[in-house]
C-alpha cells in the first residue's frame, strides 16, 4: 500500500498545466510492459482497446472482474503508475460506482477516469447524479488512504450534440465542471474538443486540470501545451496503431 500511496502522489504531480502528462494508453501487460520501456511517466488504460482485445465491444460490455484481473496484470508488469478508465463505473447508483473504484484500488490502480455518459445509450447522466456518483468513488477511495486521481470524463462534447451550438457546450461543460470539482474530482476529461480557442477557455475557466485526447486532425501536442492543458490522452489510437501494423506484416508473409 505505501508504493501505491506514492504512485498516486507522483502520478497527481504529473498534471502540470502548460506541461501536460502523456498517457499512451494500453490493453494488456505486453502493452504496458513496451510503452514503459519507451520512458512513459505513466499508464492509463483505454477502455475501448481493452474490450475489443478481449472480443467485446465498448461500453461496458466487457465484465467488471475481467477488468479488474486484466488491471492487476498491467499493475504488475510495471513499476509506473496505472490508472484505470472505469467507463462509467459500472453502475447506475452511487454506491455501485464506489464499490468499483475499491475493485479497482485493490488491484493496484492510482487513478481512473469515469465518464457521465450512459453505456451503449448515447446520452448524458444528470449533472447532479454524476456529482454523487462522484462523490462515492472519492469516498471508497478516502476510506482506501489512496489519493486516487478521479479523472471526470464529461461526454458533452463526445455525444450526439443535445446544445444548439459549441458554445453553450462549453457552458455546459464549465458547469458540469464545477460540479465534479465540489464533488471530489481531480481532474477534467474532455473527449471530443479538439478546438484550440474552446480548450483556452476552458482551460481558464475550469476548477480542475484539463484532459484532452489527441484526434484525427486536432491539435498538435505543442499547441494544446501552450494552452495550459494538463495531461493528453491518446485512447483507443495505440491498439489500432499496433493492429494496423500486426495485419500489414501478415499480409506482407513475414515480419
């Protein structure tokens, strides 16, 4: 527990606005054991990448134990931080939801992300339950001794726009920031935002430090730096990265 415990304190260290905390996100132990070999400061996992690796779809699908042994393996692999993306807990109640994050510190993780959207239903959750979803995970994690990193992913930009246009998004996200922050976040995921006047705003605006995750034609890594975003996430583009590489060298007949 007191390698956790300064894990989760070095790991917290890392979110430094303006000098943003990589996550190259992975799937499996092999995974873990080769992006900490390339110097990583830490490991998170994505969600999407574990469940396809395993032949689930994303969303929950995969089960929480399956999960759970699969983190503990990346734990064990690694002498870096880990945290988990725990999708939306795996639960609709609070307590579920902190039942999850005591799994999950159990095995070893350091953080996680948990998101208020609802799995496989392409909606969001009402700030104010998320807000005690939130709570419960801090919670479970106060009653663990961890500073676990709570990582508040807001969908809001992620799903099927429900806000007349990207600035009343960016209210909502302000908002719903807030409310994670009083609730015991750490920090603030924002998937889906790749517009660098957006992030600069809510950068400035937010409680929490700022998540972004690299996209197809987003900004580069240098520019999301200089507008004080705090830690970047790559998500599911890894695994795709390594199977696209994996089938061309079957196709090819050799490596």
């Amino acid at each position: 527990m007191c390698d956790q415990v300064r894990k989760a304190r070095e790991f917290r260290a890392l979110h430094v606005p303006g000098r943003p905390v990589l996550i190259f996100n992975v799937w499996d132990a092999g995974s873990a054991k080769a992006v900490t070999e390339s110097g990583a400061r830490a490991l998170g996992t994505s969600s999407w990448a574990v469940a396809n690796a395993n032949g689930f779809s994303d969303g929950e699908e995969i089960p929480l134990p399956a999960v759970i042994d699969n983190l503990r393996r990346i734990v064990g692999s690694t002498d870096i931080p880990v945290t988990v993306d725990l999708e939306s807990g795996y639960g609709d109640d609070p307590a579920s939801v902190g039942e999850t994050v005591a799994r999950a510190i159990d095995a070893g993780a350091v953080g996680c992300n948990l998101e208020d959207s609802v799995p496989r239903k392409e909606r969001l959750r009402e700030a104010s339950l998320q807000a005690a979803r939130i709570r419960a995970a801090r919670e479970a994690a106060d009653g663990a001794r961890v500073p676990f990193f709570i990582n508040a992913r807001t969908d809001v930009f992620f799903q099927p726009a429900a806000q007349p246009d990207e600035q009343a998004m960016l209210k909502e996200t302000i908002e719903r920031a807030q409310r994670y922050a009083d609730s015991g976040a750490d920090g603030l995921f924002v998937p889906g935002l790749l517009d660098l006047q957006l992030i600069s705003v809510l950068v400035e605006a937010s409680p929490l430090p700022v998540n972004v995750m690299m996209g197809e034609g987003g900004p580069a890594l240098a520019s999301l730096a200089d507008r004080g975003v705090a830690r970047v996430s790559y998500g599911a583009q890894p695994y795709l990265l390594a199977m696209r590489a994996l089938r061309s060298a079957a196709a090819d007949g050799g490596l």
